[in-house]
C-alpha cells in the first residue's frame, strides 16, 4: 500500500510540474490541480485507513460489516476511475453524468452504512477498546466514500465548462 | 468561411492570448470560447459550431496519461483494502 501510495505522490507532483510549464491546458488550470490533489486524497485516506488497521492490530480479522464498505469502496473508486479516464472523450458526457450519479449514489449508501454498523457496534460489543478502534476504521471508510464524491464534484465542474 | 476567419485572426490571437490571460497561459475551454467571441464581433453571426478546434497536443495528452496513472493506484489501493478483509 505504501509502495501505491508513494507512487501516487509522484504523479500528483508530475502533474503540478507539467501545469506550471503547459501553456495550453485542456481544462482549466485550477481544476486540473483540484482534480490531482483530491484524486491522491482518495487514495491518501486509504493509505492511513490500512496503516490503522495494523496499528489496531485489526488487519488479520474478518468484519462483515468492514467487507460491505470494502465493496463499497472498490465500486466507487472503480467508477471514480472510469470517470476520469473518460475525461479524454467529452462526447461520452452522458456517460460520465451517470457515472457521476452513480458515486453519489455509492456514496448515500455508505452513509447508510456507516449509521447502521456503529449502531451495532456501540449495542453489541463488550470490549470499549473494540468499539474505539472499530468507529475509527469505520469512520475512515465513509471518509473515503465522501472523497470519492468530492472528485466527483470536480469533474462535474470541469463538465459543466465543457458542456 | 470558417477558415478563412482563423487565418485572419491567426497573428491576433498569438497576442491576445498574453493580454487576455495575463500570465500568459490559457485553457482550452477558454480559447474555443475567445474564438467564438471575435467570429461573433467580426461577422456578427453565432458559429454554429466552435471556430476553432485543435486536437490536443501530446504534451496535453500528458494530463490525461498521468491521471490514468492514478485511476489505476486507485483501483489498486482499493484492492488492497478489499484483500485485507
């Protein structure tokens, strides 16, 4: 995770690099950096969210509920990265719109998520430590969730300039 | 008539674009919609179409090779979160 994160750094530094010497960008300059540093935020929250779980000594045990926003989360960031791939054909914007509503969509749903297993969490679990360290690491997930969307809402942007 | 435009605007529009923008840089957006505006003032009609379109140059292609890049980190650190659970 560290080795994905590390190079995901290096291309956002790129990225800022080659804006500080392109004289003609295909969108606007601030959306691009926008895009870029929230885009490794994405995957900045799950860096830290993995790096708790070892440190909560969490990563070798199964959690039903942390499976559902791991499916979550892989879909969102699925569509998030389809999404920006897709910035290269603008004539798909019709396509990009929906997936655009489809993040949003994952994103209420882990919401939901999120409401119902602390619920649970605070009604069944005996140990405090437990409930401690499991709303930190069900927290991030959500966390990540609404980054997605916030990319989302970026390329939204740059969408509607195009349009 | 279209091209024939361009090729007239084509020395005003290498200066322009320092005064328009200042600093001296531009978006694309920006440009097509400068274009569409002089068409408007020099022949009074609304283009049907952006005047001017360009594909982009590889150097803009650039921006999106490297956000492939972190589309793909971030399907992989997702799959990473997936395959710790």
């Amino acid at each position: 995770m560290h080795i994905i994160e590390t190079r995901c750094d290096e291309v956002t530094h790129e990225i800022i690099d080659k804006l500080n010497r392109t004289f003609i960008t295909p969108f606007d300059r601030e959306d691009i950096y926008a895009l870029a540093h929230e885009f490794d935020s994405v995957i900045d929250i799950i860096h830290a969210m993995t790096n708790r779980m070892r440190l909560y000594n969490l990563h070798n045990s199964i959690n039903k509920d942390l499976i559902k926003f791991a499916e979550l989360i892989e879909k969102s960031v699925l569509c998030l990265a389809n999404t920006v791939r897709g910035l290269r054909n603008l004539k798909q914007m019709k396509e990009l719109s929906e997936r655009l509503i489809e993040i949003n969509t994952i994103e209420n749903q882990g919401d939901q998520l999120r409401d119902e297993v602390l619920g649970k969490l605070f009604d069944n679990a005996t140990d405090p430590l437990d409930v401690i360290k499991w709303k930190d690491i069900f927290m991030d997930a959500e966390t990540v969730l609404d980054q997605c969307e916030d990319v989302g809402n970026i390329v939204e942007a740059i969408l509607v300039k195009q349009a | 008539m279209q091209h024939k435009f361009l090729s007239n605007i084509q020395y005003s529009l290498h200066v322009e674009i320092n005064n328009l923008t200042g600093a001296g840089i531009i978006s694309a957006p920006y440009l097509y919609q400068y274009c569409n505006k002089i068409f408007y003032i020099q022949t009074n009609k609304l283009p049907e179409e952006n005047v001017m379109k360009f594909s982009f140059l590889p150097k803009e292609f650039q921006f999106f090779d490297m956000f492939d890049k972190m589309a793909d980190d971030a399907i992989d650190a997702a799959g990473v979160l997936r395959t710790l659970q």
